[in-house]
C-alpha cells in the first residue's frame, strides 16, 4: 500500500529529462509511536491530507500528504483514540530534496499528544 516514485530517464549529454508523474513534494510514511491506546482515525488541516493504514497485528502508519509543500511547510493533524480521546500533532516539512527531477521536501514531527479540546 505504499506509493512509488515513478522512474527517471536520462539522455547521455542531454541533461536530464523528466518522464514521470511526481508523487505529492510533500509525502511523509510513519508509525506514531506512545499513544495510550490504538489510533483509529486522522485527519489534516487544508491544504493537507491525512489517511490512516492500519496494521495487521501491528501498529498503524500515518501517511501525511501535502500537494503544495514547500520549506516550512506545518501540516496539523487531529486524530482520535480507540478510548474516545482526541489527539493531535504537526509535521514539519524541511529542506527540498534535488537528487532528481521531481522535489521532494523531508518531514518530521507526527509525535501525537492528548488535545485539551477533550473527545468530540
């Protein structure tokens, strides 16, 4: 259920051209970690996205998608616990990346905590 970069072709003394679609500039994969109980939804703040893959057996990842990523860019995300609890949490996209055709900008943060807002 992961998504792959699509592939990169290039011309011997012609520079490079790029023959691909580009995933989202702003595309981050990840297993929160430290909940008191199982997250089992999650949401982002426009312009992002967020969708929940759950494992079997295992912990869910978080996939967290912004189209119009840039240096800088903050996503928010609200999430709700199997307990009723609400949880939220931000990721951070860094630098971009210039290794090829299509940028992409690295992320951190998604470490959720408990909202004040209580469950709604």
């Amino acid at each position: 259920m992961l998504l792959a970069a699509g592939a990169v072709a290039a011309a011997p003394g012609c520079g490079t051209k790029c023959n691909t679609s580009c995933l989202s500039p702003g595309n981050y994969l990840y297993t929160p970690t430290g909940l008191p109980a199982a997250l089992v939804d999650v949401t982002a703040d426009a312009p992002c996205v967020a969708k929940l893959w759950p494992a079997d057996g295992g912990l869910a990842q978080v996939q967290v998608t912004d189209d119009t990523a840039t240096s800088g860019a903050v996503c928010v995300l609200h999430g709700h616990l199997a307990d009723g609890r609400v949880v939220t949490a931000t990721v951070t996209f860094g630098q971009a990346s210039s290794d090829s055709c299509c940028p992409t900008y690295a992320a951190s943060g998604g470490q959720f905590g408990l909202s004040d807002a209580g469950a709604g």
